[in-house]
C-alpha cells in the first residue's frame, strides 16, 4: 500500500512533450490540419473572386472549339426560345439520344434574359455563358476551400492558380457541354468529399451524371464507393433518391418534347454500349491522342500530374486515402478513354480540376523527396534548392498556361466576330439569306444571327456527311422524326442549297491554296469584313499552340476569315 501511489493523468504539455521527443516533428502531425479549430486555411473570398475574374473572361473570349456544343446544345436552346435553330439526327424523335432537361436547365437563365434583352440575341448568348461560368466559380472555390482545410493553404493556393489560369480548365468552364457539367459535378462532389459530407457527394456525382453526361459515371466510382463505405444508409439513400428523381424528371420532360415516352439517358446508353454505337463514323484517333492533348491544355501540369502515383510512396502520409481517392479517377478516365477509337477533347473535361490538383500535390511535395527519413526537421541544402522549385516549378505552368490561350483566342476568334458584324448590314433587308460551305462546322449558333436574315443555309464544298437541318415546325418541330435523318453519317440529297444565286451573305475562310473559293469573283461578292484566322495545316505545331513573342507572328501562317455580301446587280 505504501509502495504504491496514485499517478496523476498527463497534462496536454506533457502528451506534446513527449511526442516531440519520441518521433520528429512536422506540419502533419497537427491536429488544427484536419480537425480545423486552428488555421482554417483559405477562406471563401479569394476563391470566390479568382475564379469569378477568370471565369467571366472565359465567358467574353472563349471560343468555340467543338461543332457539336452549337449543334446538340445552343441551337436546341436556341430553338425553344426563339422558335428557330438547326436540329441533328440526335434530337430527331426517331432517336431521342440528347436529353432535353439539361437544356431546360439552361432555359432557366435563356428565358429571363430573352425577355431582357428582347431581340439582341447576342447579349443572350453571353448571358448563358456567364451562368455556366458562376456554376463553375461555386463548385471549384468549394474544392479549394475544401483542399486548404484538408491540406493546407500552398496546396489549395497552387490549385487555385491552376484552375484560373490552365488553358483547359479555362474553355471548358463556359463550354455548353454536359462533360463541362459533369466537370462542375466532379469538383463539388470532391470538395463534400473532403468536407465529411459522404451523402451529399453521391447525390452531386448522381447529378453529374444523369443531368450531364451518363457515360462520365466511371471517374465518379472511387468518390462514390467510399462515401458509401463511410456512410452507406444516408450516401445510399442520397444517391438513389436523386438518381430516381432526375430520371423521372429526364422522362417526363422527353415525353413534353419527344412526344412520346423515352428515355434520353437510355437510349444514348444502349446506342454506344449495348448497340455498338457508330462513333468511329465521326472520326477515330491514336492511342495517345488524349496524352498529345492533354499537354497542350495543361503543359508540364499534366506531365506532373501523372507523376502524382509515383510520388505517393514518399507523400503517403498526407495524401492517402482521401486524395488519392480524389485523383485517382484522372488515371481510370484517361485509361478507359483511350481505348476507345473515337476521341474528342471534351471528353476529358470531367477530369481536368483533377488534373490541378494532382500537379499541385506534386509541386507541394517537392521537399519531401529530399527529407531524411529519421529526421525530416534536418536542415539540408537539397530541400531548401527544392522549396525554391515550387514556385518557380507553378510559374513556369501558368506561363506556359497563358501562352496556350493567348494563341487560340487570337488565333481562332475569327469565327464568333465575324458573325457578330451582321447586325451592322440589315439594310440588306428582311429575307435575307445566309451561306456556309465548308465552314459549316465553325458556324457560332444562330444566336449571332440577327433576325433580318431568314435562312442560314449550307451549300456544298464537297462534304458528304449528313448535315443538321432547321427544326421543322410543319412536321412536329421537337416532336418530328424527319426522313432526311439517319445514324450512318450518310449526306441527304435536301441538305444544301442549290441555287446559290440565292445567298445574300456568304462566310468563307480563304486560305492560301492552289483552288479559288466562290468569295474571290469580286463581281459578284463584297467583302464586309475580315478577320485573320490561323492556318492550322501549315502552321508548325510548336509555334501555333503556345503563344511565343515574335516567332508566333512569323512562324504562323494566316488565311482570312470574310463576311461577303452579293453586289446589287446594276
């Protein structure tokens, strides 16, 4: 009894004494990291203000760099506002592959802002385009956030510089696409993620994909199945409830438009993967078409990003599980798109926030891979020579970021300003007519169309593919099933005009080629405006997808983008 004596409990300073003395000390090993009751890293203002800067210039600059984001998304949009506006084979009732619930969703900003700004058209076109632009801003600030709360402020702060600045993530933040959709779901289903809010993430990835793309599915699995894992009743409940409710809406707002009872997420789903789909009809690339592509929008961004899986090992401790969950779908998605023989690079976008982050974890560790082991607080030389990489390492990336978007911007803007000068020729008079031969595929949307111009027709330049026609109001308009549509990719005999005497306007891309294009007989055709546009085919790669001082003027080759209106006949 008297040998033995009560022993008081440890004081907190005697736990942190001991702890500094038993193993080395470092920044991870605080508990104001994870549990936030210290440094709350960056708050929501930056985030909120960066991005918002970035993102409304994207809306005012971005190009368009994909026919079908015109074809299946702005004409249809384009289409139930104003009661005009090309159809594809997609959206004939005989097929019923798009869904027209992800464009109601747009109508919802379309609608107010036809009405406000009554018959220019335009100011409608960047109006959606800034909507999608501040669904962008909330769900990549929210990541953000989320990652500076998880991991600190240098690894939020270098992913925030990338996601303003990365040439990818700034055109496809305002792009009307539904992999842009499943991008924003992707960035706000990884920040819950981080934020222990499992229920909610599975209901955003549902969003993402049944109200964006369906086939994205796959890169939202790793996020998915561990929120089910840490929370199965409310992330279950939660997933199915919104999948339930967004397919019922998705039918019932197929049936107002189709006309009859369809699923769009269905039948997109059984013509690619049950039927076999058709899509090598549209063209089919390399294997490492997305890996080439993936450098031009990120540049060493990407290649850093790979490395991700080769730093874990040393970087374990701070990135595993969570992170490594959160990134792992870059790797799933770039592997499983690859193997497929149609490519496009919208088919990347929902993996590009991924990308950020994965190069920002990266840059961040770059001291950890000189650390000793036994003692990591040890001064060295090599860790102080790679602390001074990190910023030099994220500034050479956003240069080399904004030098990519500088060249596109100037290279291929042609097409969104030319249109644009049609509204300064209405004294051509109500009826007129406008062609477009080859150039049918960079054709802005109707919404750059002014309303004195009653036909936007093609004429033939040699394409035999099938072409979209307007709506038909006569047959059914959404509803109608025409006979001119087919899936085989085959021309109609009904899709170009044939008497060209017709055409009031005419928008040619002249290039310097061995053939004349119809705008140089001067006696017929005026030309109203031009801009320069860059000659893809003899511009050296390496000077026309990065922007360099100089050489980017004399290496590049340019044709002119013109606006060409009929000569009055005397």
């Amino acid at each position: 009894m008297a040998l033995t004596t009560r022993q008081r409990r440890s004081s907190p300073m005697d736990l942190h004494t001991t702890s500094t003395t038993d193993s080395p000390y470092s920044k991870m090993d605080k508990p104001e990291n994870s549990t936030g009751d210290g440094d709350r890293g960056l708050g929501w203002f930056l985030p909120l203000v960066s991005l918002g800067m970035f993102r409304y210039m994207s809306a005012s600059s971005n190009i368009i760099q994909d026919c079908d984001e015109v074809f299946n998304y702005w004409e249809p949009l384009h289409f139930l506002l104003y009661k005009t506006g090309f159809q594809t084979w997609e959206y004939s009732s005989e097929f019923a592959l798009r869904s027209y619930l992800y464009i109601i969703f747009h109508n919802l900003v379309g609608w107010p802002a036809s009405w406000w700004f009554g018959e220019e058209k335009v100011r409608v076109f960047y109006a959606v385009r800034i909507f999608l632009g501040i669904i962008s801003v909330i769900a990549d600030a929210a990541l953000i956030v989320a990652l500076s709360r998880k991991y600190g402020k240098r690894l939020a702060s270098y992913t925030l510089a990338m996601l303003c600045l990365a040439s990818g993530c700034y055109f496809a933040s305002t792009s009307f696409l539904p992999s842009s959709f499943s991008m924003y779901a992707m960035s706000l289903s990884s920040a819950l993620f981080l934020f222990e809010k499992p229920a909610a993430a599975v209901a955003i990835a549902a969003t993402g994909v049944i109200l964006g793309w369906p086939f994205s599915v796959l890169a939202f699995l790793p996020v998915t199945i561990l929120s089910l894992a840490r929370r199965f009743k409310h992330a279950f409940l939660s997933g199915v409830v919104i999948s339930l409710t967004l397919v019922a809406l998705s039918v019932f707002v197929d049936h107002v438009y189709y006309g009859k009872w369809t699923s769009s997420v269905l039948n997109l789903l059984i013509y690619n993967v049950l039927g076999g789909g058709e899509s090598h009809l549209y063209g089919t690339e390399g294997p490492l078409f997305y890996l080439k592509n993936g450098f031009n929008n990120f540049n060493f961004c990407f290649i850093l990003a790979l490395l991700f899986i080769a730093i874990l090992p040393i970087a374990k401790k701070k990135y595993a599980p969570e992170l490594l969950v959160i990134i792992s779908p870059m790797y799933i998605w770039i592997a499983f798109m690859s193997l497929q023989p149609h490519k496009e690079e919208r088919f990347l976008y929902p993996i590009y926030p991924l990308i950020c982050v994965a190069a920002s974890a990266v840059i961040e560790s770059f001291p950890d891979l000189f650390r000793d082991k036994y003692n990591p607080n040890h001064p060295s030389v090599l860790v102080s020579i790679a602390k001074g990489l990190r910023p030099l390492v994220l500034g050479l990336i956003l240069c080399a970021s904004h030098s990519r978007t500088f060249s596109l911007i100037n290279g291929y803007s042609a097409p969104l300003e030319i249109y644009k000068h049609l509204e300064h020729h209405d004294d051509a008079g109500e009826g007129s007519v406008l062609c477009v031969g080859s150039e049918w595929h960079r054709f802005p949307s109707s919404f750059l169309v002014p309303d004195y111009v009653a036909e936007v027709r093609w004429i033939d330049d040699g394409f035999r593919g099938l072409l979209p026609f307007q709506f038909n109001s006569t047959l059914g308009g959404t509803s109608a099933a025409p006979s001119y549509f087919n899936n085989k990719n085959q021309a109609s005999d009904q899709q170009y005009l044939q008497d060209i005497d017709k055409c009031t306007f005419l928008v040619e891309l002249h290039l310097q080629r061995p053939y004349l294009p119809r705008g140089s007989d001067l006696d017929t055709w005026e030309v109203v405006a031009a801009f320069s546009y860059m000659d893809r085919e003899m511009s050296p790669p390496k000077y026309r997808s990065f922007f360099i001082p100089y050489l980017w003027q004399q290496k590049n080759v340019f044709g002119l983008y013109k606006l060409l209106k009929r000569v009055p006949k005397s």
